[in-house]
C-alpha cells in the first residue's frame, strides 16, 4: 500500500508501507504490526510505533489503571449504581457508559438528520 505523508519540512513523499515484525519490550517476542495498524495509527496521528504485543500492551495498561482511583456514582439517566474514573462534582449531571454512549448517539443522529455533524479534527502530521 502506498500512503502519502508530509514531512515537517512540508515536502510530499511517498511510503510504500509494509507489514512489520517487531519485539516486544516486556517480553521479547516477535508480533506483526500490520499495514492495517499502521495506516490506523497515521489516521490518527499518532507517532510512535507500538512496544509491546497485544497481551503484554492489554497487562501494562490494567496496571496502569488499578492503581487509578474510582469512584462509585448513581446515573442520572438510568438510576444503577455505577464506576467512573473521575471525582464527581455534581452527582446530578453524571451518566453511566451505556446512558452517555446512547445519548452520544441520539445526538450524532439528530445531526445527521439535520445534515451536520460534529467536528472531526484532522489528524496531526509527521
């Protein structure tokens, strides 16, 4: 696959990416980065190229999040008792995953049937 790219000198090339193997920082094996994984991460502008396989990158991010407070929250739209990963300051305004996803969605529909649509930001250059 052929992909262009612009340079911080703004000058246009163009990459012929490929599949590749790397090692994983935690425990040394061998995994694909794919052509499909690396497009995606161009799309979203992100830089760096990943350090871990997937089960070593799933382990060091539920470390990384166990040590995070949480705090527990009654949901304004559904009522349950829920987790969330902020300190609440107005129990009044907050949702669960599922009540902030589905008005996310009713939103996102609303504007579609508008003809808009919310921004997308492009995503950050090499």
């Amino acid at each position: 696959m052929i992909v262009e790219k612009w340079c911080y000198n703004q000058v246009k090339m163009s990459d012929q990416i490929q599949d590749q193997i790397l090692t994983c920082l935690d425990c040394g094996s061998k995994f694909m980065w794919t052509v499909g994984e690396q497009q995606f991460f161009r799309d979203k502008g992100l830089q760096n190229i990943p350090k871990r396989c997937k089960p070593c990158a799933a382990a060091y991010k539920a470390k990384l999040t166990a040590n995070h407070p949480r705090w527990w929250i009654k949901c304004s739209g559904c009522k349950k008792k829920a987790e969330v990963p902020f300190e609440p300051k107005d129990e009044k305004a907050i949702l669960c995953e599922g009540c902030f996803l589905k008005r996310k969605n009713e939103r996102d529909s609303a504007l579609a049937e508008m003809g808009e649509k919310m921004p997308e930001y492009p995503p950050r250059e090499f």
